[in-house]
C-alpha cells in the first residue's frame, strides 16, 4: 500500500514501481529517517497535537523499527517505495491505528530532504577524519625523509632539486584545503528543512525551532518552498568530494610514474600492489590508477546533479531523487581511495639514492648559476642568457657544465663550486622553500595546521 493510494482508485503499476522505486540505494538514509521521525513526534507532543502517550507508543515503535533494521531482521514488503515508506509501513504494524500518526504535519519532501542533510552532514565529517588520517601519514613520512631529496618538476621535466619532505607536504598541504572545503559546505548544509511539509508549511502549530534545535542543527529553515527544493548542498558537497578525489588522482599519479623502471623512486608494498594474470614479472600500482580513475567518475557525478538541477521550477520535482546515488557513491568511493593511499604511501619505500642521483644532474643548479651572477650586479635577463648558452654548449659539444662553467670569464672556479652534488638544494632558503631549514619550519607549522583541524573535526 503507497502513501498515497487514498486518492487512487488503483493500485500502481509494475512499470511505475520498477522505475521510480529508490528503497536498493537509499536504505543507507534508515538511522537519519529514524532520528528525524522521533524528533518530529516528539516535537508532536510538544505543541500539543499528539499526547504524551500516543508520543511513546510511536518513539517505542520506531525504535523498535531500529533495532529490527541494525539486526537484519526488518522485512521489506513490495509495495515499499523507498526507506521512508518502509520504517511508516512497520510502525504502523507495530503501533496500530497509533502509528498511522507519524506523518501528522510532515511530508515525504521535507522528510527525504531532512534524512539527507542529517546523512550528509555525518559523511561529510567522517571524510575529514580520513583526509587527516591521510595528512598525519605523509607528515609522518616528510619527517622520515630527512634530508633527503630528489628532482622538482615542471612540465615533468626535472627543474630544480627539492627535498622529499617538501614534495609529500605539498600533497598534504592541499589536503588541508580539502579539510577546509568540507567542513564549510557541511556549515552551509546545517539547517533543518522539517516543518516545510510538502511545500508551505502547515496549519498545524509546529515548531521547527525546536525540532531543528533537537536534531542538532543550526538552524531551521527561512522559506517553506526553498526548503523542499534545495539541493545546494548535494551540489557543493559533490564538488568538494570531486576536488578532493582530483587530489588524490593527482598523489595517484605521481605513485604511478615514481613506482615505473623508468623513474624507480618508489617501491610498493605487496600489501598495496597487484600482480599480473599472465607476467610473473609484475608489480602494478592498481590503488594509485584506480584513484586516478575515479576521479573522472566523481566529476561525472557532479556534473550529472547540475544538470538535473538546472532546469527545475519551484519547488519539489522526482527529478530530486536523482541527488542520492552519485553522492552515496562519492562518499563511499573517496572514502576507501582515503583509506587505500594512506596505507599505500605508509609502507611505500622510498629508493633515496635513485632520487638523489636523479637530482644530482649539474643543469639542476642552472638557476643558483644565475641567481649567483644576478648577486654579483648582472641583470637576471643577461645572467639567465649566459647559463643557457652554457647548458645548451654542454649538451651539444659533450663537455661536462662545471668545466664550461669554471673557463667562463663571468663565472669561475667559485661558482662552478655551485655543481657540487647535494648543495643546490639547501641553498633553497625562502621561508616556504625546498631547502632544510625552510621545510624544517614547514614540517612545525603544518604539524600546528594538523592538530588545528583535528580539533575543528572533533567538535564538528
């Protein structure tokens, strides 16, 4: 039986429910259903529309509901639409003609979207845990590093020298910014759309306020219609898990090459690699390209919300039912590529030699050669002329750079001295820099910013 067979003569078809049935993938949104239905009949009793014993018959049966559900034991029925249906069917078994009480002053749009904002905001929270999790790791390895160091690239071609620690802090860094993100959409989605009802609100004396306040929100929502159609915070919450998941695809790519032969900077784990059906030979960085593939999928699912949304006049259209899969499965996709790379880059080995002798390569000090010259009052623009032509004169005629650099009338013995293996590096001394004692005072701050937003996540 639907929730609206009253005004039907028949019962639905089999094609209608196959097509608009939502119970396979929003049964997740059960214990947030839960929550908001009991403060919803609590928020009944209050105001006097429900007495105080028609209020613990029905929190009795949906807690009962709760527990049949967490034990497995809830049985669904066929004409049970979505979760929503479902827990309103069992409640009324459970509670008799009591029951049928539940939906007094509310309706499937500010409940669906109640459930919704409640799951959201717990998700979101949760990711934050994980994106710290992640943080704490490549900290944790930045520190390990030492003062080792390895080529910076631009154009993926090898530019100057920077220390390890600074490259992991790079990618942590940014995840910083994605802690941000979430938990400034999570504010903006605070507030409580429970009282609406279908779309104007009701004749009965309700209490939003209170009922907001009781669920844990910051607030109660300003305009009925808003309220029901507002899908805002599913669209900012998609962008904020697609960012974060372009980030992790960006780490994921950088495992991928650093793990090839060819660059040989990192060794994985067995734990975190996989083999090949048909090459004994092979170890392959599945984690890292499937967090690089799904990143596609993720912007996929945010582009999808946006165009659904586009195009809908107020207030609530089924065309809102589209909201949950993609963010369900953005949620549980970064969530496991969160878990999966922190374990990844926690047991990587790092081959420090080869990235040492990688860096090692004297055009890696072209820039101190100038920034040496510029020191000495020549113009950069003449400086960075006259180091080019020693790279360029090097690579054509197969004389090493220190020799050129050493007989070069402007140069000399003192600044070839810059070509030595491992110097170039630590003369990185900017504050944000390459350099050790730069990223000595990064590795504090970011250990600071860390702790900070441990703190902010735990309050949330």
């Amino acid at each position: 039986m639907t929730l609206w067979h009253g005004r039907f003569g028949g019962g639905p078809s089999e094609e209608l429910l196959a097509f608009t049935v939502s119970l396979d993938f929003d049964r997740r949104l059960a214990p947030d259903d839960l929550a908001g239905s009991r403060a919803h009949v609590r928020g009944l009793g209050r105001v006097g529309v429900l007495t105080s014993d028609e209020v613990d018959v029905i929190v009795a049966a949906l807690d009962r509901v709760g527990v049949e559900l967490e034990a497995g034991s809830f049985i669904f029925q066929p004409g049970d639409e979505d979760i929503h249906t479902a827990i309103e069917r069992r409640v009324t078994e459970i509670a008799g003609p009591t029951g049928g009480k539940l939906h007094t002053g509310r309706s499937r749009n500010d409940q669906v979207a109640t459930a919704l904002r409640l799951y959201t905001k717990r998700q979101l929270l949760t990711l934050a845990h994980r994106v710290i999790d992640l943080q704490r790791v490549l900290l944790e390895r930045a520190v390990q590093a030492g003062d080792a160091y390895l080529p910076g690239y631009t154009h993926l071609q090898r530019a100057q020298p920077v220390l390890l620690a600074h490259h992991l802090l790079a990618h942590a860094w940014t995840f910083a910014r994605d802690v941000d993100r979430l938990l400034d959409a999570r504010g903006r989605l605070d507030v409580s759309p429970l009282g609406a009802g279908a779309l104007a609100g009701s004749s009965l004396p309700l209490d939003p306020d209170a009922v907001a306040d009781e669920l844990g929100f910051a607030a109660r929502f300003e305009n009925s219609l808003d309220a029901v159609s507002d899908r805002d915070f599913v669209a900012e919450s998609l962008f904020v898990i697609a960012l974060l998941g372009v980030h992790l695809s960006r780490l994921g790519e950088e495992v991928v090459l650093w793990s090839s032969e060819e660059f040989g900077f990192l060794r994985l784990d067995d734990g975190y690699a996989t083999g090949s059906s048909m090459l004994p030979q092979k170890k392959n960085p599945d984690i890292a390209e499937l967090a690089r593939g799904k990143a596609g999928r993720l912007i996929g699912h945010l582009t999808g919300l946006l165009s659904t949304l586009k195009g809908l006049p107020l207030s609530y259209n089924r065309d809102l039912q589209e909201d949950k899969e993609p963010l369900f499965d953005a949620v549980d996709q970064v969530g496991l590529g969160l878990a999966a790379m922190g374990g990844l880059m926690a047991t990587a080995d790092f081959d420090l030699d080869r990235m040492q002798e990688a860096a090692d390569s004297p055009t890696a000090a072209a820039v101190d050669l100038s920034e040496w010259l510029v020191e000495r009052g020549v113009p950069f623009r003449e400086a960075h002329n006259i180091v080019g032509a020693i790279v360029r004169d090097s690579i054509e005629r197969h004389v090493g750079m220190a020799e050129l650099v050493e007989a070069h009338p402007a140069l000399g013995t003192e600044a070839a001295s810059l070509l030595e293996p491992g110097l170039a590096v630590t003369r990185r001394t900017t504050p944000g820099g390459a350099g050790p004692v730069a990223v000595a005072t990064q590795i504090i701050r970011f250990r600071e910013r860390l702790e900070l937003d441990q703190e902010r996540v735990g309050h949330g």
